[in-house]
C-alpha cells in the first residue's frame, strides 16, 4: 500500500495500525512539510516492510514514478495541508497540495488501474482522509450525515470539499474503485504543537497564554487518533466502492470545556504549584492562563459526526473513551518533550496565525 502523508499525524498513526493489523508492505510518500517528520515514524523505519519515499503528491512525475515503482493494491491519501489558520494566510498551499494533489494521485491511480489484470483490478482501492468541516457549520442540534450538502466555510475544508468531489468523479466516471471517509477532530500521539490539544498542553507547561477563540463556545466532535485509524482500515478493508463514511467519536465538547479537561489531567501530572515557569509568573493554576482572543474569521460553531452508517454496514465503534483518550494524550506529550522540540520549525513558535489580511501569491 502507498500511504501519502504518512509523516504527519493520522499518517503516521495509521502506518503503525497498518503494519501491525495487515501483512501489508507499506510505502509511506510524505513532502515532510513542517507538519511532516520521520521523527514520527522512528519506531516502524527499521520494518523490513516499511519504506519512505520523499515526494509532493502535487508534483506529477514523483507520483507516477512512485506509482510504477511500487505498483500499490491500496492507496490512502492523508497528505493535506490541514490547519484553518494557515489556509487564511495562504489558501493558495492548500488549493496546490489538497486539490491538484489529490487529482494527480486520482490520475495516476486511473492509470495503474486501467492497464491492471483482473485479479489486481479486484483488489484495487482508492481510501480519500476527508473532514467533518466540508460540511460547513451546524446549530444547536442534527449531526453530519453521508448525505448532508457540502458547505464550506474556509480555505481549507473548500480545498478538501473539492478534492472529495474529485473522488467522487472518478468512481462514477471512470469505475475507480475509490472510497472516501470523513472525519470528526483528532486528537493523540505526533500531532504538530499549533493544534488545540498540543498547543494548550505546551503553553500551558511553559507558563505561556492559553489562547481561546472567541468566547470559548465553538463546539467539535472529538476522536482519538487510533480509532480513527481503526475506521479507516475497516471502510478501506470491507467498505463499499464509491461510498462514503463519517468517522466520529461521539463526544462533543466547546473549546472552553476541551480546555478546562486538559487543564485539570496535567494539574493531576504536573501541579501549577510546582512548575517552575508558573512561579514566575506568579501564578497556582493553569486555568489562570486562559486568554480570550479575537475569533477566527469564518469560524464554524458546531460540528458533530453521526457515524451510525460505518457502525451498521461495517461494525465500527470508537474503542476509547473521550476521557481515556485524552488521558493517554496528555501523558504522551508529557513523556514525548524531545519530539514537540525537535518537530517546531525555527520559524513556528506557537504564535497565533491566520489574521493576515495581506494576500499571499499561490
């Protein structure tokens, strides 16, 4: 299987799945932007079934060598650019990777699969990492089916709407046996430090500002990484061809409330009282580093995944609950200091992005 993006968070989450659930060769095909870092693949590099090719799936020649090098049965594509803020600055990185990344993996896929014998076209799959957000913006109550209209509100989830739709084209166009899931919010082990979950717990650890948009009332349907991994190897193993699946975990929280939960596992690991950066600033609790900050523009209210489909035709459920999860989560990145050092770029120290206002060249 090629696995694009396999550097990254899902990706790299899902590489260990795969290696360990599949007899699999996995051939992971990542940029390693500064969302993407072997760091995150140290301990599956040495599998004599794992190999690392490095690539841009927008750039045309790389992926169809890649393809006709490595012949895949199964393709899975996480490579994204994938955080709002980012989009807002430069939606014009997002349209080149999301977009024509996606159409010339989807070409390439064509290809191989036209000129295949009938054995391997019977076992071919094309398996799209989608979002919950290419839905647009929920009220107060409903969840986002299958079958809900595409709304989107930012650069971002504009750019996975359009690469969804692509998928959507080849399977009914021409007979790509494709698959595309979408997702609710992750959280868990190798997430980059701009992210809500790794940001709050890092700040939070130096004595730094906590950062919530808004008034904190924004709510997200939160998954743990590894059940997410576990939905896709499911839909990509037994899913239909040309359908689509919601991958969500049940488990809806504001940011305020995410925060607060956050806050209250690490005073259980590490007292404010005794953290060294908290004494400077005076300060016993890290609920006191809470700040209230201008809201995003464009900023969706309420997502919320009904997954009812993925259980009933495949029999997946989240394995974990959200305060188990999250649990884990804290403590991983407690355990994991080196890796939130090694993976922060010099030019990426958790400071708030997407309030440009200038336009940026594609």
């Amino acid at each position: 299987m090629i696995v694009t993006g396999g550097a990254g968070f899902i990706g790299a989450n899902f590489v260990r799945l795969a290696l360990a659930k599949t007899s699999a060769r996995v051939v992971v095909f990542d940029k390693l932007t500064y969302a993407g870092n072997l760091l995150s693949l140290r301990d599956v590099d040495d599998d004599p079934r794992f190999c690392f090719v490095k690539g841009d799936i927008a750039d045309r020649e790389a992926v169809r060598t890649l393809f006709a090098e490595h012949e895949p049965r199964w393709v899975l594509n996480f490579a994204a650019e994938s955080h709002v803020d980012r989009s807002i600055e430069d939606p014009g990185s997002f349209l080149r990777t999301n977009t024509n990344g996606t159409f010339e993996l989807l070409e390439a896929a064509r290809a191989q699969y036209s000129g295949a014998n009938t054995a391997a076209r019977a076992g071919f799959r094309f398996l799209h990492v989608s979002t919950d957000e290419v839905y647009g913006s929920l009220g107060p109550t409903g969840e986002f089916k299958e079958t809900t209209a595409y709304a989107p509100n930012s650069p971002y989830s504009a750019s996975k709407a359009a690469a969804d739709h692509l998928v959507r084209a080849y399977y009914h166009t021409y007979g790509l046996p494709a698959l595309v899931t979408n997702c609710s919010n992750n959280y868990g082990p190798f997430q980059f430090p701009e992210k809500l979950v790794p940001l709050t717990l890092l700040n939070a650890l130096e004595g730094r500002d906590l950062p919530i948009y808004g008034d904190g009332g924004n709510i997200r349907d939160w998954l743990f990484v590894e059940d997410h991994c576990d939905g896709i190897l499911c839909a990509l193993e037994a899913g239909r061809q040309g359908e689509k699946y919601n991958i969500g975990g049940h488990a809806e929280r504001t940011n305020l409330e995410l925060i607060d939960h956050i806050i209250a596992i690490l005073e259980d690991a590490r007292p404010a009282g005794e953290n060294p950066a908290m004494k400077a600033r005076g300060l016993t609790s890290y609920a006191d580093l809470k700040t209230f900050v201008t809201d995003r523009p464009g900023h969706d209210r309420r997502y919320a995944i009904d997954p009812s489909k993925i259980d009933h035709e495949l029999g997946w459920k989240p394995r974990h609950t959200f305060e188990e999860g999250f649990r884990r989560t804290v403590h991983w990145y407690l355990e994991n200091r080196e890796w939130c050092e090694a993976v922060q770029s010099d030019t990426y120290q958790r400071e708030r992005l997407g309030l440009s206002e200038s336009p940026q060249s594609p």
